[in-house]
C-alpha cells in the first residue's frame, strides 16, 4: 500500500505538539488528524482522535483512525515521521540570519572607532 503523507509544521516547534499529519492511501483515500508529538522517547505520531461526550474508563478522548496489523502500524509512521523530518529541516536550511546592511562609511573608519 502506499502512503503519502501531508505534514503542516507547528510554528512553535518549542512545544511538544510539532505538527498535524494527513494520509492519503493508495492515492484514494485521505485520513486527517495524526499528531506529531515530542514525548521522552523522541517523536511519535498520535492518532487522529475525538473528545468523548462522556468519560468511558477514564479516558476522554478516543481514537478514530488506527492501524490494525503492527506492520502497517510501523509505515505509517515512519512515513509520517519521515516527512515531518524532511519538512523542518527544509525550513531551517531556508532560515538565513539577517546581514547587517553596509553603511556609507568606509572600513578605515570602522577600525578607527575608540571601543
């Protein structure tokens, strides 16, 4: 099955919420809503979710998409994971630090400066 996935990066990427993924499968079906998530383990990717109306065994929240066999499980997110890492590196490799604008001066009378 293929699997390509859409990742929309956070732009506080302090935070542990990184990013939102979707899916599309076998260009046919689109799958909206996984969680790139930095947890004490390094990055994971939560599934899509809905709040419940009420708590059922303590939970609030209760997964709407998951995968069923661990090896679909293992591509999924690693094709997610792998395109979160392809996006964020792509946009700090764009990150240029701002230069300082040359001035009228010339640099002998930079250098003569009395600090």
């Amino acid at each position: 099955m293929k699997i390509k996935a859409t990742v929309k990066l956070m732009k506080d990427q302090t935070k542990n919420l990184k990013a939102f993924a979707d899916i599309t499968l076998d260009e046919s079906f689109v799958v909206k809503g996984f969680k790139v998530m930095s947890g004490s383990k390094g990055l994971f990717v939560s599934m899509p979710s809905q709040k419940l109306t009420k708590e059922k065994d303590g939970k609030q929240y209760e997964d709407t998409a998951f995968p069923i066999t661990a090896g679909f499980r293992k591509q999924l997110i690693e094709t997610i994971i792998a395109e979160y890492e392809k996006k964020a590196n792509a946009e700090t490799s764009d990150y240029e630090p701002a230069k300082p604008e040359k001035s009228e001066s010339s640099e002998s009378e930079i250098d003569n400066i009395p600090f």
